[in-house]
C-alpha cells in the first residue's frame, strides 16, 4: 500500500508494506470453503457407508456408491449453504460460531437426498442405516471444519494474503481515519494499493474547500497506480469538495465510488445487515469490462495487422507522391491525449507544407494554403490516417473510437464543453461514430465541436462489437462522400 500525504508539497511520503509472496484472490474464498464442504461430505457418505456395512454383515459394501449418495448431498447443501448466506465474507470472518445454521443446512440437505432417493426407488442400494451415518458423520466433520477454516481465514486477511479488487483511496485525512485496510476488504472486497491524502484549505477561508492544484497532483499519482477502482472518502456536507474530485476523476477511465462519511457511517454501523454498512455511491462507471476490452482489443489487431499488408502498395505510392512534391518528412508526426489521458505520437501522412505542434495548432479549412495538392487528395479520400494503424498496433488507438485532437484543443475544448475528458475513458480511434455521422474534418464552430463529443459520448455508453463493425462498415461508404474533409 502506497500513502502519498503530502500532495500540496507535490511530493509523497510513500510507505509499503510487505504482502505475502503468495496472495488468494477474494474470489475465490467461497467456492473454496464451498469445496471444502463438499470434500467432507463425500468423505462422510463413503465412510459412513463403509462403518455401517462393517457393523451390519462384516463387509464394506461398495464404497463408490455411498460416496456418490454424499456427493448428491453436498450439492444440496452448498446450495442451501449459500442461499442463507454461510458463504458471504462477512459470515466467513464473524467469531461467533454458526453451527445452528450448518445442522439446520445440514439437515435439509439430507431431506433433499431422501426424497430423491424414494422418488428414484434407489432404497435398495442405500440403506436408512447408511444414510444415518452420512448424517451424523457429515454434520460433525462441517462444523469442526467451518470453524477452523474461519480462523485461518481471519489470520490470512490480517496477514495481507487475501486479494480483493485493486483500490485507490484519495479524500481527507479526517474522513480517511475511519477506514482502515481490512475494513476496505471485509465490507467492500477491495484490496488498498495506494491511498492519498487530499489537504484541505487552512487560515483565513477554510470553507473553501480542496483546491485544484492538489486535486490535479492526486490524479497524476492515480495514473501511476495500477488499480481498478477508486474510493472517495469526503465529507458529505462539503458538497463543492465532491464535485470537483467528481469532474476531475472524469479523465480517468476506472470506476469511482463515495464511501459514507464520518456522520453517515456512525448510523450505518448499527444496522445488522452487511448490505447496509457497505454502501457506498457511485461516482463514476467504467464503459467497458475487461472481458469487452480484451475483445475490442483483439478486433483492432486483427484488423489492423490486415490492413496494413493489404495497403501497403497504396502507402508506398503516397509516400513517393509526397517526395516528390514537396520538401519535408513523409510522417507527420503530433503529440495527442488518449486512453486515461495519457500522451502518444500519432502517425499522419504529411498533407501541409507546416508541421504545427505545441501552443499553437491551427485546424486546416477550405482552401487552405499549407494543404498541398497531394495533400488535399490524400485529406479528402482519408489517406493520409491510415499510418495510425500502427498506432492501433501499439496500443494507443482503436480502429472505432473518438477522434483524437491536438493537446492544445484538448485543454481549450475541455474547459468549454461539459463532459468532454469522458471521451478519454476509452482508446480514440482511426474513425468513429461521429465520424460516419458526418462530423468528419474540422469544427469551425463550438456548436460542431459540442455535437461532436455527444455523438462520442453515446458511442462510449452504447458500445458493442456489433457497433464497431457497423461503424467500419460506414466508414467505407463515407469516404466516397468526401463532405467537410479539406
């Protein structure tokens, strides 16, 4: 766990503690106490078949069968098990002993075998005898074992061995004192991996709230942290501390959620129900799951790695046509803003007679002077995007997403229109939904701009791969039309 507490001095003290060097994830903790049940049962449905048949006519009788009789058993039982909740963590971790709900468990499942084994007419190779013995030998081997394996659960998330979701918490110092690490994970499933210290303001006007410059610093350690949630912990009554921390975590693409603060906690502790002492607000969700992205992900290679070879001949020509004409490098080559508002070089076809970067970026317009002649045909067939398939390769850009603009419109369009850094919650893309909707070329005006984010926007929140072929699909019909490219 990483503690950075002094944002406001842009410098953190940084403090690790040392974590097993093999962890469980906390997925896992139920259906292995689920096996672990299991494994007993069918233990005690062989044993028991064996014992009674030992006692009955000195033989073992056909101990398969009997533990197949507590194999049909334990299936009942963890199902039961698990409907009264004996497999939630909160259970898991509790001292108090539940042996009165693994007998009553217990005893329903064994009902359920009953039943099964009189509708199926299987009495005769089963004897009541041996069913007894599964009984009383399963529900003494399940609370002996539940009770052991509680305990060494406890001294495993005490020891840091237990893995939940990767957090980051960043609020106040006084709300963050009433969460500590083995908090976050029995009552929410989160493993902290860093935690940052937001100061609030001091002196003269300390209900002004956080300020931005420790906001911005706190989310470029963020960035730097590899996690998969965030936790805010702020003061409910401080409503502007909130919204900024909320418009700011819009630049980066994990979800983010509110913990309750010091006042509401002290209510929600009373209540005897895990689900009520565990809520929390959600701020912030991410568009895509990582099985999506893996799968957007394998899209973009494919396609791709497959374009490039096919085009390769069409590449070449332009880069001896852009040779020819006029001086400079066949790469033009720009500093933009993607996935998580991290900074790559994109790749274009130089089309202008200027390479702009930096303050100053001038989007090209009808007629423009510095498009060469090459330049306005490559622009306008959209030749001149297809370098940033290496891009795509990469890692930096998807073949469908939002377009990526120069870092100078970046910060200007950002601090005009509402919502614009979500475009960063995804990769940007070579096209894109506002593209094929003809939003295609350069944006005079802020109302063009402000559509054009919206239509980025509603891709973000309805994606699918459907989506992505039909908008690859659309992208070939539209560069037919060459309308607003210049």
């Amino acid at each position: 766990m990483t503690d950075a507490t002094d944002v406001s001095g842009l410098t953190a003290t940084i403090e690790r503690h040392s974590r097993p060097r093999f962890s469980v994830p906390l997925e896992v903790i139920e259906p292995l106490f689920a096996l672990a049940d299991v494994a007993v049962i069918v233990a005690a449905g062989a044993l028991g078949g064996v014992l009674y048949h030992q006692v009955l006519s000195g033989s073992i009788g056909d101990a398969g069968v009997y533990a197949g009789l507590g194999l049909v058993a334990s299936l009942a039982y963890v199902l039961v098990a698990h409907w009264l909740g004996l497999y939630r963590l909160d259970n898991l971790l509790e001292q108090e002993p539940d042996d009165g709900q693994i007998w009553m468990s217990w005893g329903l499942a064994v009902l359920v075998l009953a039943v099964i084994l009189f509708l199926s007419k299987s009495g005769a190779e089963a004897s009541r005898g041996s069913v007894v013995c599964l009984f009383v030998l399963g529900g003494t081997g399940l609370v002996p074992l539940r009770r052991l394996a509680k305990r060494r659960l406890r001294s495993a998330l005490t020891a840091g061995a237990i893995r939940g979701r990767r957090a980051i918490v960043i609020g106040t110092g006084s709300e963050l004192t009433q969460l500590g690490r083995q908090d976050l994970m029995v009552r929410f499933g989160l493993d902290e991996v860093a935690r940052i210290v937001l100061p609030r303001n001091a002196g003269a006007n300390p209900s002004s709230g956080l300020q931005k410059q420790h906001v911005e610093t706190a989310l470029q350690r963020v960035r730097e942290v590899s996690a998969e949630e965030i936790v805010v912990a702020l003061s409910w009554s401080e409503p502007e501390d909130i919204e900024l921390l909320t418009e700011r975590l819009r630049m980066v693409p994990l979800p983010a959620r509110l913990l309750p603060d010091r006042a509401m906690s002290s209510v929600l502790h009373r209540q005897a129900s895990l689900l009520q002492r565990s809520y929390m607000v959600e701020l912030q969700r991410t568009p895509l799951t990582a099985l999506e992205r893996a799968v957007k992900r394998l899209l973009d290679v494919t396609v791709a790695a497959t374009s490039l070879v096919l085009l390769a001949p069409l590449l070449f020509v332009a880069a001896i046509l852009i040779k020819l004409e006029s001086r400079g490098p066949v790469i033009f080559r720009q500093r933009r803003h993607g996935f998580n508002g991290q900074s790559f070089t994109i790749y274009k076809l130089r089309t202008m007679k200027v390479l702009e970067e930096g303050a100053k970026v001038v989007q090209a317009t009808e007629k423009d002077p510095r498009v060469t002649r090459v330049g306005r045909f490559l622009r306008a067939t959209s030749i001149d995007e297809l370098p940033q398939l290496l891009n795509v390769l990469q890692g930096h850009m998807s073949i469908v997403g939002p377009r990526p603009h120069a870092l100078i419109h970046d910060f200007e369009y950002g601090s005009m229109i509402a919502n614009y850094a979500f475009r960063h919650h995804v990769r940007p893309g070579i096209t894109g939904w506002a593209q094929v909707q003809g939003y295609r070329g350069g944006t005079p005006r802020l109302e063009l701009m402000e559509r054009r984010i919206a239509l980025d926007l509603w891709y973000i929140d309805n994606w699918s791969i459907a989506l992505d072929i039909s908008i690859m699909l659309r992208t070939f019909f539209e560069l037919i039309r060459p309308r607003n490219a210049y």
